[in-house]
C-alpha cells in the first residue's frame, strides 16, 4: 500500500498512487525488493515477499529431490530412442502404419534394449 507524501499523491487500495506529470517517480519500491513502473498520471508499484518454508520431518528436502530426480533421469530413453518412439508414435497415428504393428515394434525394441544393457551391466 502507498503512502501519501503530500496533497497532490492520493493512495488506492490496489496499491497505485496518482500523481502529477511534475512529480519525479519514487525509487522506493526498487530499494526494498520491488519493481516500480511509471506511466503517465499513474506509478505502479509491485513488492515481492520471500517466503521461506520451515522444513517438516518425512518431506523430502534438496538433496532427496536431486536423488529422485537422478533416478528418473537414469530411466528415461535416449535422445535417440526418444526419437525413435516419437517417429513410431507419428506414424501409427498418421495411419503409416498400423497400431498394433507400432506397438509390436515399440515393445520389440525396448526390450532389445533392455537385455543389451542387462549385458553391458553384467560384463
């Protein structure tokens, strides 16, 4: 909420002060964390608040999060076998080909896939 200064600025209840053409724009809002936008006969000024969360026993915190994240990363395709799967997708929807033919060919190739790495991990 804006503060009046003098009898030209009136306050409104959003936060905007009307002022004169003559009255230079406050720098108020920029020194506490805020962001002031002047336009004709109106100056806008937006505050942000940070906001820390207390952290709660049995949520994860940064470093399990990472963790997860990792873990999925590490289950995702490849760009190329993304490609690959987008391409079948395409062109069983596009009727190319058809969908039970995609799908055949889809679960074929992963687990090719899987039983290449299952080796890879083994050797």
């Amino acid at each position: 909420m804006a503060t009046t200064t003098s009898s030209s600025t009136s306050s409104t209840s959003s936060g905007t002060s009307h002022r004169t053409r003559r009255q230079p724009a406050t720098r108020s809002g920029r020194a506490r964390g805020g962001t002031a936008i002047t336009l004709p006969y109106v100056t806008a000024e937006l505050h942000t608040t940070e906001v820390r969360l207390p952290e709660l026993p049995g949520i994860p915190g940064r470093k399990e999060l990472a963790s997860a994240v990792d873990t999925v990363r590490g289950q995702l395709p490849s760009r190329d076998q993304a490609l690959f799967y987008g391409g079948l997708t395409v062109a069983a929807a596009f009727s190319l080909i058809e969908w039970p033919v995609a799908a055949a060919i889809g679960i074929g190739n992963a687990l090719i896939q899987r039983s290449v790495h299952k080796e890879i991990s083994e050797a």
